[in-house]
C-alpha cells in the first residue's frame, strides 16, 4: 500500500512563554511513499522525523494536510484505526508479558468480523516469530532477552498483525555496532519477504543509505531531498544535503566562478563552462582528489593516515571551510608525508558547486 | 500525544472532575466545619437543631475560651519543645549513626547494619510496654525526658541518610583526609550540606510525628502540664469547656491544626516527596 | 596510605555509632525480649515486680476475655473492610488525577491535607458531624434525613453505625498516602507502552488490565500490606472518634486493648499486655506472609 503525503504541517504551542509563536516541527511536507518500498526517513535529531513517523502512525494529528494510506484519506483516523504496526525505538515491549504475549497482544485487540479464533491467533504468533527467528526464545520476559533480541520481538509484535504500513523508529539506535549491521540487514530481509510498506526513521545516514529503497532527507521539518540514496548522494539539491551524507563528509571550500573557471583561493582547479560568475561553496568529496605532481589545488601537507586499501591524506588549505581538508586516495600511490605541499586534480563529477547566497546546488 | 482525543471521551471527562471534585469537598468539609463552629457563638450553635452552614454573626469569642479555660497555651508550648528538641537530638543522632555506617570502615559494620535493618520491622506496639515500665522506673513519668528520650532514634531515617551518604563520592572524603581534614569536621563541613534535601526532609516527617504523636504521650503523662495538643484535645473532649462547648473545642482543633498544615503549604513540596519516598502515618 | 586514615578508626566509629546504639538498646532491643519475658511471667505485680511464675497463663487469659475478643473482631472488621476499600478508592482517584490537566496540583494538594492534620483533632470533628445529641441530630443525620432515611447516633448508637464512621474515618484518614504513592506510580509508567497500546488499538479497559495495573502492582502490593498494617494497629482515631474508654463503647481494638492493660482505670498488667501484643505482631506477621505469598504470583517486579 502507497502512503502519500499532502502539504503535511504540524505545529506545536511553543511552551512556557506565551508570546512566542508556535514551534513548526513539520512544515508543508509533500512525498509519495511506493507500495511496498522501504523509505528511510533521515535528518540530524530535532528536524522533526519522529514527528512525522507519529503524524504517519495517527499518534500525533497534523496542523494540516493530508495523509493517504491507498486511495483511502485516514488523516481523521487515530492510530488505533490505522491498521499500522510501530516498532518503537526502545521497543516498548510490555515487560510484565513473555514474549508469546507480547506478539499476541496486538490479535486479542480484534473485535467483531475480525476476531480470531485461539488457534489463528497462535498460528500467527508462530509464523511472526519463524519469521524474525526467535520460535525458541517464546516463554522468556523481555528482561531476559539482549538488545537485538528485544528488537526481533518488537518487529514480530509489530508485523503479526499484517499492518498494511510498517513504521520503525530508529530501530537500530540501542544496538552495538556489530549487532546493529546485522539487524539492519535482517530488517531488510523481513521486509522483502513480506512486501509491507515501511518507513525508518535514523540520523544515521549509513544506516538509511545501505537499506533504503529511497531516502528522505528532511530538517527543520522541512523536505530537502528524495530519491535513490545513491542519486542523492552523487546529486545533492542542496548544501545540507551534501554536508549530511558520506563519511569522511564532504571537504567544503570558499571559492568563485570567474569567466568559465572555478577558483579555490588563486588556484583555477576546473573548468566550469556555463556557469555565471558568482561566488560559490565547493564541495569535493574525500574520493574526488586525484594525487598529481602537477595539480591545481595546493594544499599544505598535514599528515597521512594509512587504512589499508586506502590511505587518507589530511591537508590544509586557506579556502577551506573546515579545518583540514580529507581526501582518500588509493594506497598504490606513493605520497611523501614530509613534503611541505600536497597537490590534487580533481574529479569532475566529485566536485559540486554550490550558491553561496541559497546554498542550492549549480550544475555544470 | 494528547492529540485525537474523541469526542465521546467528553462524559467520561466529566463524570472523572465530578468524582474528584466530590472527594476534594469529603476532604475539606470538615475543616471548612471546625473553622465554622469556632467562630460560632456558644448560644447560637447551641440553638441550631439543624445545623447552619454558614453564620452571619462570626464570634473570636471561642478562641479566648480556648486559651483562657483551658490550658491550650500550655498545650502548644510543651508540643514545640517536645518537637524541637526530639527532632534536634534525633538528627544528631542519625547523623553521627549514618555516617559511621556510609563512611568509616570498622569490625563487624555489617553485622551490626544488618541488626540495625532487622529493627526496622519491630511495631513500636511491641516495645511500649517496657519502655513504659522503664522510664516509670526511672521516675521519669510526667518530665520531657520521659516524653523524649525512647523516640529520638529512629533505624529508618539511619537508613535513609545512610543510602544518601553513600552517594557522595569517594574521591571527596580521600581530598579532605589528604589536606588534613578530621572525620567529625568533614561530615559537618561536606557531607551535611550536601545532603541538606534529604536532612531537611527527615526533620519535616519528623516534625509531623512529633506533632501528632498521642500514645506514648498518653502513656507517660497525667499531668496536665506536660500534656502535648493530642492529649490535651482529648483532655477538653472528656472534661474541658463544661463537656458540652463544642465551638470552644472547635477553636481549640483549629489552633492545634493550624501550624501543621501552614507548614505543610509552605514546604509542600518537599514534605510530599518526602512522604513518597519513605513515610506511613504514624 | 589509606590504611593510616583506618588504623585508629575501629574505635572512633564505635564512637560514632554510641548514641544510636545505646537508645535503640535500651528503647527497642531490650524491651523486645523484655516483652516476651513479661507475657510468660505469671501474676506479675506492677508495685512490687515480682511474680509467682512462669507460664502460657497469660495467653489463655487474654484469649478468654471477652474485651480482647471484642477488640480482635473489630480490627479483623476493620482491616478487611478498609484495606480493599481505601486501596481501591485511592486508584481511582489516581486515575482520574492522572488523565486531567487542570487542576491536577490543586486537588493532589487538597487530598494530602488529611496526612498532616492531627487525627485527635480533626476525629473531634468527626464526632460532632456525626454524633446525634439531645440539642442537634447532627450534620449527618440531617443529610440522612433530607434523603428519607431514619437517623442514628454514630458515636454512640448501635455498633454498625460506630463501626461505619470508624470505617469512614480511617479511609479519609490514610487515603493521602495512598494516593500519593499510586499517583507517583502511574505517571511513572512510560507513555511509550500506551502509545504501543493504542496503535495496536487496544482499548482503554484493556490497557488499564494488562498495562497499567501489572505495572503498578508492585506498588499496589505496597500499600495492601502497609495498609494491613497499619489497620491492624488501628487506636488514635478510635480515640479521636470514641474517647479513652473503649471497652464500655465496644470499639477496642487490639492495640488499644493493650495500652489499656498498661494504664488507665483497668491498667497495671504489663503481663497481659505483652501477650496481647505479641498475639497481634504474630497475627500481623502471618498475614504479611500470606500477602507475600500471594504478590509472587501477582506482582510484576521490573
């Protein structure tokens, strides 16, 4: 089932003092979720997603706007009605119940048509938990489970009752770096397998890129970006956008566009024909530069940091925004760390330019 | 998420504000009924077959019977002495006992802790009897020591200090011995203030035990001039005001209420936190 | 080096501790075996403390006396109609207090009134609203009468209608507590687990059964048995409601029983009371056993 989105806005009362106006924590949101997609909703903590995975799941009602399950409008429904399944992000599994409970929990609420008879409902049971592999763990108390466990059991609570849209909040949080790779991969498995809509709300940009069939960028509960998280990557529409993914992040330089060249400081480093003159923010990614006795950019040599296939040279440069510059090169080339000076070429398509006044995106 | 908050809810909403409005009127009525009768006339109550509630004539008449008929002066003095110096010698003694417990090392601190614990599960119901024997033994009968000496210890508040105590960190007690510190001025100078939140709430419980206490009063007193409020309203109730003075004795309930429920809005608060955290009544 | 700091301190702790352990010797310890001791030494005499000899007399004379039997029913009476009904009655209000906004500290203020008023005191004012005498029938009574029904002296009329205001009394009594500590423990249960609930379109009812109450419960348990307690060693405000003179009221109970043994009119048998009392820590025991027994099945502890 599609979730679309319309001109979604959700404002709060600002709280204590009286005079200040309302807190917009989602502002005029607009996007189409594809049936049967896994989307990664994705922004710095405070921009306003957690807001909009309980505007989606009916626990919180939008200002205005609209939200569709289907064709069906349910923005007057509450969560109750919505038919959706939540995966909390500290899984909020009863502590009191074992963990058959809990999953059947979400059954016993069925009333009328859509009551089940005890052997339905355990029969469910037993296929939501076969499902995220935890049949053997049934009779225990969420106490007594790790981390990862609990998460499973949240997912088959979540997922017994066929929700037609599966919403996660940032599952993976409470997890150990180990575990967290290993159920992010078991999320995507589950999700392929049942075909359900799901949403994932993370501040990790790894996390959303590696599993998401599309990612949502958004801050200030405003939509700076969707697509494919490659397309995102490679295209950013923005300066955040840019900044917010890949790791090492994005090196961010002071430069200028001047008759069909881009300078960064006195060094023209690329030809960028078509485009006006204008000051600009150039942002190179740390896989952009190109070691060259010859090179454009010259940076001043800082250090090298071997990390096996690749080894990482830290440089500076006046026009650069942060404090040193990252670049990641192959480790076959032979770099001499005690050199005063560094110089790169630059890819084309890794250097990206940007408006210095709107911070959106120039293409070349 | 107060959000979708349906409409039928509204009846239930209010049938919810009816309940508790109805048992903040049970809860009040009988003080809004002491400070009624009290400021009655003698006369005028005496004549109401049925009850007024209100009155239009109010008399502070009943306040001076209350001080002048009876001892009720007499009363509040020996309550407040009774209180302070029970609360005072209390908390030094707890303090020096929690201290010992949180801080110092010594033989047998375990065992002794652990008797201290067991204590804690003894009704004092259990212990009247021979204190009541003792401290007539002693001809302590009718005197503030008799009256103070068996409750200025309590295996409770040890505790509860003592848990506070130990939250102080380590390093704090090794820089104090480093620059020379003693023990007795590094729990004055550092752990007291520091856990002045949880002093202070022992002293309020304190305070409102010692202000209601009745049994063992009771028990240890005949003589009116060593009487606390709670024997002494129960002293009006059987012989005070001629029996039959109910406005008197109403100024006199009002005058013994007071200052408790003064305190209690003044530190509110606290006294509600500290109650939660470790207070039956009694 | 810190051993030096420890080397003198074995001593000076003991120094620390003195206060403390000479009063709760004197005042808890001591008079615990001494109480024992009281309640097997036969025909003890108060003037001349002396005694004839050593037996289980005093238990059976306690057991044969109809004022001790009279004070064990009142207080079974007591305890078993005002434990479940001021637990139940303070749950309620808790739920109400939590689902508002308005008001909220106002009222949780006004209910915890009660906790800091002094029982004699304001069980006087409970005596005059509910007494019937020549010159009024009393407040009470006349609201009883507006709805049509007869009118009745509750301190000095028939035993259920004492035994109601006592009742009466000891709920307005111990109600502040318990709502104190339940209103604690509901707004203590995370709202992650209610949101859980209502996605899952759980109803109110349902939540309240399988949420909210497994997780209180152990604060409930709580309070059952510090309320078991607590009744069990109900007096001052049988006092504040019925004067020194219990026996003649019908209205003892055990405790009360006790300290009448002690002192007053009837008092001077230190023996008999012992064995009074330890009766009555002996029954408040095996109940708070049974209770114990009961909440490891029932008690949901996180």
């Amino acid at each position: 089932m599609k979730v679309v989105l319309q001109n979604l806005t959700k404002k709060f009362p600002a709280r204590g003092k009286k005079n200040h106006g309302d807190v917009i924590a989602v502002n005029n949101f607009t996007f189409e979720i594809p049936d049967g997609k896994l989307v990664g909703l994705l922004g710095p903590s405070g921009c306003g997603k957690s807001t909009m995975l309980n505007l989606i799941s009916g626990l919180l009602k939008p200002t205005s706007g609209k939200i569709l399950f289907g064709d069906d409008d349910v923005t007057e429904l509450p969560a109750e009605h919505r038919g959706i399944g939540l995966v909390f992000q500290n899984y909020a599994l009863y502590p009191h119940l074992t963990v058959r409970q809990n999953i059947l929990f979400p059954l016993q609420n069925l009333k009328g048509k859509d009551k089940l008879s005890k052997e339905a409902m355990e029969k469910k049971v037993v296929d939501a938990a076969k499902l995220v592999q935890i049949e053997e763990l049934m009779d225990r108390k969420p106490g007594e489970l790790s981390g990862g466990q609990q998460q499973r059991v949240a997912i088959a609570r979540a997922l017994v009752k066929m929700p037609k849209v599966l919403l996660l909040d940032e599952p993976l949080s409470n997890l150990d770096a180990r575990l967290r790779l290993q159920t992010r991969e078991e999320i995507r498995r589950i999700q392929k397998e049942t075909g359900i809509t799901t949403v994932f709300v993370t501040h990790d940009q790894e996390e959303a890129m590696s599993i998401s069939d599309q990612i949502v960028l958004m801050k200030d509960g405003v939509l700076q970006q969707l697509g494919r998280s490659q397309e995102v990557y490679d295209n950013p529409a923005n300066l955040f956008v840019a900044k917010f993914l890949g790791t090492p992040p994005i090196n961010i330089f002071s430069g200028n566009v001047s008759d069909g060249k881009l300078y960064i400081g006195k060094d023209a480093v690329l030809n960028t024909s078509g485009v006006p003159n204008m000051e600009v923010y150039v942002g190179i990614r740390p896989e952009g530069f190109l070691l060259s006795e010859n090179g454009s950019l010259c940076c001043a040599m800082g250090g090298v940091e071997v990390m096996g296939r690749d080894i990482s040279i830290v440089s500076m440069n006046e026009a650069s925004l942060n404090f040193s510059i990252r670049s990641i090169i192959s480790s076959d080339s032979k770099v001499d760390e005690n050199a005063a000076f560094v110089h790169f070429d630059l890819k084309p398509n890794k250097v990206l330019l940007f408006d210095k006044k709107t911070e959106k995106r120039i293409t070349f | 998420m107060e959000d979708y908050k349906k409409t039928p809810k509204k009846p239930l909403r209010i049938i919810t504000y009816a309940l508790l409005a109805l048992w903040a009127i049970v809860v009040l009525f009988p003080f809004y009924w002491m400070l009624l009768t009290s400021v009655k006339s003698y006369s005028s109550y005496n004549s109401e077959y049925i009850p007024k509630f209100f009155t239009l004539s109010p008399t502070l008449q009943n306040y001076a019977d209350a001080f002048t008929s009876v001892p009720l002066g007499r009363y509040l003095l020996n309550t407040l002495i009774f209180t302070v110096i029970t609360t005072a010698i209390m908390l030094i003694v707890i303090t020096l006992a929690a201290f010992a417990f949180a801080r110092l090392e010594f033989k047998g601190k375990n065992i002794v802790f652990v008797i201290f614990l067991s204590l804690m599960m003894i009704p004092n119901e259990l212990v009247v009897i021979t204190n009541f024997v003792t401290i007539t033994n002693w001809d302590m009968r009718n005197s503030f020591p008799g009256l103070i000496l068996p409750s200025i210890t309590s295996v409770f508040y040890i505790y509860l200090l003592k848990e506070n105590f130990e939250q102080i960190p380590d390093n704090l007690y090794y820089a104090a011995k480093v620059d020379g510190t003693s023990d007795l001025k590094y729990l004055l100078r550092v752990m007291v203030p520091i856990s002045k939140p949880t002093l202070v709430t022992i002293t309020i419980l304190k305070v409102i035990e010692c202000w209601n206490s009745y049994v063992w009063p009771r028990l240890i007193t005949d003589d009116e001039n060593y009487f606390l409020v709670s024997n002494g309203i129960q002293e009006i109730r059987e012989k005070g005001f001629g029996r039959e003075n109910i406005p008197a004795m109403m100024a006199a309930v009002v005058v013994i209420s007071v200052p408790l429920i003064i305190l209690f809005l003044v530190f509110r608060k606290k006294i509600m936190e500290g109650v939660s955290r470790g207070g039956t009544k009694g | 080096m810190f051993k030096k700091f420890f080397k003198n301190s074995n001593l000076k702790s003991w120094l620390y501790l003195l206060p403390a352990i000479i009063f709760l010797g004197i005042f808890m310890v001591y008079p615990l075996i001494d109480v024992f001791v009281y309640s097997f030494e036969e025909g003890y005499n108060s003037a001349s403390q002396t005694y004839f000899g050593t037996g289980t007399y005093n238990y059976s004379y306690i057991l044969h006396d109809p004022y001790f039997l009279q004070a064990v029913k009142n207080t079974f009476i007591l305890v078993i109609i005002t434990v479940p009904l001021s637990t139940g009655i303070a749950l309620l209000i808790s739920l109400g207090l939590t689902s508002i906004q308005r008001f909220r500290s106002l009222l949780q203020t006004i209910y915890f009134l009660p906790y800091v008023t002094n029982t004699l005191a304001v069980g006087l004012v409970f005596m005059i609203l509910f007494k019937k005498t020549a010159y009024s029938d009393g407040l009470i009574n006349m609201l009883l009468s507006l709805f049509g029904g007869d009118t009745v002296d509750f301190i000095e009329g028939p035993y259920w209608a004492k035994m109601f205001v006592l009742c009466f009394y000891t709920v307005w009594v111990v109600l502040p507590f318990k709502i104190l500590i339940l209103t604690s423990a509901l707004s203590s249960v995370n709202p992650v687990y209610y949101n859980a609930a209502r996605v899952d379109g759980t109803s109110k009812f349902r939540t309240f059964i399988r949420i909210t109450l497994p997780m209180i419960s152990p604060m409930i348990f709580y309070l059952i048995i510090t309320g078991f307690i607590g009744a069990f060693k109900a007096y001052s405000d049988v006092v504040a409601l019925f004067g020194t003179d219990l026996n003649a009221a019908e209205m003892n109970t055990i405790v009360g029983y006790v300290y009448d043994m002690l002192y007053g009119d009837s008092g001077g048998y230190p023996s008999y009371a012992s064995a009074a009392a330890i009766l009555l820590f002996a029954i408040v025991l095996t109940i708070t056993c049974i209770n114990l027994l009961v909440s490891k099945k029932n008690v949901h502890y996180s």
